[in-house]
C-alpha cells in the first residue's frame, strides 16, 4: 500500500497528544520563562521524538516527511515545538556522518528518552549569519580536541545532554575554500559542565531557553569527532537543510492556527449587529493569509520529499522556509487585527504565538541570506558578499 505522505495517523494521534496541553499550559510557562518539561516528555515518551532514527537503533526509521508532521501538528495544536525540534533536526548530522560505533552509543538512548540532543551549537557573537568565520577552534592534544571560544543564541543547552558542535579546526587563512577547516564535535555537556563549559541563559522575547556558552580548554575526546576533521560544514549542511524544512513545516501549523483562530473569531464576534466577519475587511485578509499558507505547504511537502528521496533540497528548502515563514507572519499580523484589542491580551494566546512564529524570518536563517542564496545559486546573479 502506498504511503499517504501527508501522515494523517501521525497528525491525529500528535493533535490527540497535545490536546492535553492547552493554551493555558503554555501560557503558564511563557510568563514563568520555563521549559515545557511534561510536554517533551510526553512528546518523547509516545515516540514522536525518535520518528527518524532507524528502527535497529529503536525509533520508527521514518522519513522527515513525517517528522514535520509532528512538528506542524504541535504548532497547529497552539503549542510550541521549539522547545525539542533541534533533535529532529541535528539527526541528519548524526545519522549521515557518525560512525557506526557512535550511532551504536547514542541513538539508542536519544530514541528511548533517557539521552537528550537538543542543542546545536553554531551562531557566535562575532560571525553572526558568516558561518565561515566562527573562532570557537579545537585543537587536537593527544586523544582529545581542546576547545575555546564562545556561542550564542544557542537554544536547549540547559535541558540538552549531547550538543553537535561545529569549531573551526584549520585557520580560515589556511584553507583553499573558507567553508573548510571546520569539524563538528559531539559534545557530552552533562561531561563538560564546569569542566569548561559554561552557559549562560539569554533573555529572549519568547521563551526559546537560548544560552551563551563559553568554552575554556574543554577537552572533548577524538573519538566524538562526527565525520572527517575539516568536513563539518559538509556535516551540518544537512542537517541545516532538514532544519529548514522543518521549521517551514512549524510555520505551517503556526499559520493554520492563526488562521483558525482568526476565522473563528470573526465568525463569533459581532460589533454594529453583526459578526464582524461579514465584513469583507475583516474576511478578506483572513483568506489571503490561508491562501498563502496552503500554497507554502505545497512547497515544504516537495522539498521534503526530494530530502527524503536523497535528492539535492537546498533550493526548495530555502524557498519553502522563506514562504512558510511569511505565510505565518501575514496569518499572525491579520489574527491580531481580527482580534483588536483581545489580540493583545494573553488569554488568547494569539500575542504569544505572534511572538513565537516572529523568530523564523530570522533563525536558523534570515529571509535576506535565503533571497541571497537564491539569487546567486538558483538564478546565476552576481554575488555581493
Ligand atoms: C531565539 C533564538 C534561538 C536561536 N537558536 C539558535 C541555536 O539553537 N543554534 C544556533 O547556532 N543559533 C541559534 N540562533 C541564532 C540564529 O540562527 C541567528 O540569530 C541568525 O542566524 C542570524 O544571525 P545574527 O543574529 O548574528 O544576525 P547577523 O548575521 O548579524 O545579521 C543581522 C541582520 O543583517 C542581515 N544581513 C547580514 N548580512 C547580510 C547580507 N550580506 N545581505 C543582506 N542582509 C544581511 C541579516 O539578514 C539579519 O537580518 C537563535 C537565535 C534566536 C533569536
């Protein structure tokens, strides 16, 4: 029997899940900036978490198509799944580049629930969106990389046991291309706290549990080098396209929740003797917003299924990241206005999610570096940078 790509088991029985943590749960947790630990651990326990590792390692071996699924469903729901999508995500670093004696030690239990990889370790303060340029460097001192340097933004690391970490091992004046000379780590933080590492929570505008991190001399042993040394950006490449992918899909969901929302509503609200959204003011920005979300759907289900079927996605992964992201801004924008005054205050929930969906036309990649990527890579333009 074919597959029907759309998951619509995985949606019912995540929707089913998460109808156990309501608005009020998030809501809670939003003004105490704390980390929806009952949620993951549901989400985990269920299985949803380990959707892509291999069945020999104990998840459902499963393709990414499905994992947004998950991913969109828990946005759809009025939760957030940035509080464990990172593990969706940073699988494709582990799956595609650690060895078989590496898989054999962690992903067992990451698909059990008793190990914990959730933090992605990139962004520096100094680089920004110039990946080439991070200083975090390891140096390799006998059976061990020595680290230092610095990482910011970096989400989940308090509530992360593993990291997959990218330093620079080469100079980036010693390399033939600048994306050289960068390895990826995997580093045991529970191991490392103290031991030089150190983290520093981040105060955010929504509640993403970011950190600053500091590494002084953290030793990191070779063998937990994922790949070849001086081939991590290849390494993280793919993860960051399954990143893309899935954010797109979480902006889907934040989308249709708005929309939902909105819809809802205006069909409720009446203001002058009617519902407000007879008005066709009050409509019409509703129906743009859907029609926008269901055409950026369209694009995040064939960029995942040309990742699931091994084939290049860079493209379709920036393109549908770019209009799924815009689907869900335009989706938010408009239930604040359906909203008026209501939109504003927290029992709705709608600022909080406006919020939320805000982040992805900045992280993991901001809209202008996905224009500059197309230009340059899909269309042959001159590059300005
Ligand atoms: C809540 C949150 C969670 C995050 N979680 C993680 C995480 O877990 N791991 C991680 O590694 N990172 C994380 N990030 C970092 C995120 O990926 C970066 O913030 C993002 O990639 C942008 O980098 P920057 O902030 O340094 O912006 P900059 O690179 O300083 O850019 C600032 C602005 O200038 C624009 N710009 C820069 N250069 C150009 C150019 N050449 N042409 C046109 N425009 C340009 C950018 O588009 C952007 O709008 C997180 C960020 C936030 C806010």
């Amino acid at each position: 029997m074919a597959i029907d790509k759309t998951y619509p088991e995985i949606r019912d029985a995540v929707a089913k899940l998460c109808a156990q943590y309501p608005g009020e749960y998030w809501r809670d947790l939003d003004q105490k900036k704390a980390y929806p630990t009952a949620f993951v651990q549901a989400l985990t326990d269920a299985g949803y978490l380990s959707v892509l590792i291999p069945t020999e390692y104990g998840g459902s071996g499963l393709p990414l198509g499905a994992a947004c699924a998950v991913l969109e469903e828990v946005q759809r729901s009025g939760g957030n799944g940035g509080a464990c999508h990172a593990q969706m995500y940073t699988m494709g670093t582990l799956l595609r580049h650690g060895s078989g004696q590496q898989k054999r030690q962690y992903l067992p239990g990451i698909a059990d629930g008793s190990l914990r990889l959730q933090a992605f370790g990139v962004t520096e303060p100094t680089s920004g969106t110039d990946t080439s340029r991070i200083r975090t460097n390891a140096v390799r001192d006998g059976d061990d990389y020595v680290v230092n340097g610095q990482k910011v933004f970096i989400s989940r690391t308090e509530h992360s046991d593993l990291m997959i970490l990218l330093v620079r091992t080469t100079p980036r004046e010693q390399c033939t291309r600048h994306t050289d000379g960068m390895s990826v780590l995997l580093v045991d933080i529970r191991a490392a706290l103290g031991n030089g590492l150190s983290i520093s929570p981040i105060d955010t505008m929504m509640n993403h549990a970011s950190t600053e991190l500091f590494f002084d001399n953290l030793r990191v042993p070779a063998t937990n080098l994922i790949g070849a040394e001086g081939d991590g950006f290849k390494c993280i490449i793919d993860g960051m396209n399954a990143e893309r992918i899935l954010i797109a899909a979480e902006c889907i969901g934040d989308a249709r929740w708005f929309t939902e929302k909105s819809a809802s509503y205006a069909r409720e609200r009446v203001v002058f003797d009617r519902p407000i959204g007879e008005n066709q003011g009050v409509q019409f920005p509703i129906a743009r917003a859907h029609i926008q979300t269901e055409a950026a759907a369209l694009m995040v289900q064939q960029a995942a299924d040309l990742y699931d079927a091994g084939e290049p996605a860079g493209a379709e992964a920036n393109m549908s990241k770019l209009l799924a992201s815009e689907a869900a801004w335009a989706a938010a924008d408009t239930c604040i206005q359906t909203h008026g005054g209501y939109g504003f205050t927290a029992e709705y929930d709608v600022e909080r999610k406006f919020r939320e969906t805000r982040l992805y036309q900045v992280a993991p990649i901001s809209t202008n570096l996905i224009l500059s990527f197309v230009a340059t890579q899909e269309l042959d333009l001159p590059r300005s940078f």
